[in-house]
C-alpha cells in the first residue's frame, strides 16, 4: 500500500503574498490518499496550500483559513477512488466462488463414491486430514481417516503435498484408522461449531 497526493480542487484568494506583496494567490485542496499498485482506494485527510502566482511563493494554510473560499467542484466520489468498488467486486466474486466451490463438494455426497478421499479440517486437532469412502450402505457411509495431519504452509503447495503423501499411503492400511460408519449428514455438515469442515476431494490413481 502507497501514499499518493493530488490537488482535486482550487480557487482564488485575495491576500497579501508576504513575499512580493502581491494579491493573486491560488489556493490548492490537496486529498491525500491510499493507493494500491496504482489504484486509489480511500482518502486520509485533506491539506490546503496557497501559491503566490506572481513570485510562486508557496505556504500551508489550515481549513479555518479557507472556510470562506469556496473551491471548484472536485471530481465525484466513485471516480477519484474507483479502487474501493474494485476491491467489493474482487471480494463478491471469491466469495461467490468459494461458495460455488463449497456447493461442488456437498453434491458429491449426494452420490457417495467409494474410494473418493476428502480433505477436512479438524477443529478440535486444528490440522488438515483426509479421510478415504470405503463402503456405501444407504445413507451410512464406512470411511478410514489417515493417520498423519497436516499444519502449516501455503494453501496450493500444503494441498498438493497432502495428496501426495495420502495416494503414496493408500495401500498401507498402518498409516489409517479403524473403519468409521458415519451418517451422511455428519459429512455434510458445514455448521461453524461442526468437529469438521470439509474443504477437497480426490482420487488416486
């Protein structure tokens, strides 16, 4: 994030520059504010500076100087900070596709597949595990949890390890639990206070 300063409105002051004793001075409204990589985001405050124009004498003036003055029409709100409706949009849409992704997942619980790994958060452990679909009997479903839980690292690269590691471990029945008939709506479950959250499935080949 960048700090970036830029005069947004002016006018004309009839005051004695103490330099030259002239009175054409120009006062400038200067909006300070955040940038990011270029796009403006939201102002922190505003300063004001009066320029002689006929020496360039230059001097910082307070807002209760220029109470009086009345400054040209600045550029709207959405326009000087364009930035904020981006960054909702941006927000809105990897939400909507958290929640497409989410809504993916709980369909392939619809149709339990054996074989199907899921990768799950356990929240009382506080680690990523997976659990692997072993057997189908209506809407009770037989499951084997790995063993070994995973913390840490960055999302893409921790998932991509996890994977390996649970495909490599796939016919080592010492690396898994005991087999676990659960209901399917303990795997469907996304409730905050739920033991698991469910995040990704897979298959290995």
């Amino acid at each position: 994030m960048f700090f970036e300063k830029k005069v947004i409105a002016e006018t004309q002051q009839s005051e004695f520059c103490e330099h030259c004793a002239s009175v054409n001075k120009i006062v400038f409204k200067i909006e300070h504010s955040f940038h990011v990589r270029g796009i403006p985001l939201f102002p922190y405050k505003w300063s004001y500076v009066a320029i002689c124009q006929n020496c360039e004498q230059e001097c910082s003036l307070k807002k209760s100087e220029v109470s009086n003055l009345i400054f040209s029409l600045p550029k709207s709100w959405w326009k000087r900070f364009y930035g904020i409706p981006c960054l909702a949009l941006i927000v809105a849409g990897v939400i909507a596709f958290c929640e497409y992704e989410n809504k993916e997942l709980l369909k392939t619980l619809d149709h339990p597949e054996i074989g199907m790994y899921y990768q799950f958060y356990d929240r009382e452990e506080k680690l990523e595990c997976v659990f692997r679909i072993i057997g189908v009997e209506g809407e009770i479903v037989k499951i084997q949890t790995h063993k070994m839980g995973y913390e840490g690292g960055k999302r893409t690269s921790r998932n991509r390890k996890i994977k390996q590691a649970v495909c490599v471990a796939s016919n080592d029945e010492s690396q898994w639990g005991k087999i676990t008939e659960v209901h399917i709506d303990y795997l469907r479950n996304q409730d905050r206070n739920h033991p698991i959250r469910l995040n990704s499935n897979f298959k290995c080949h």
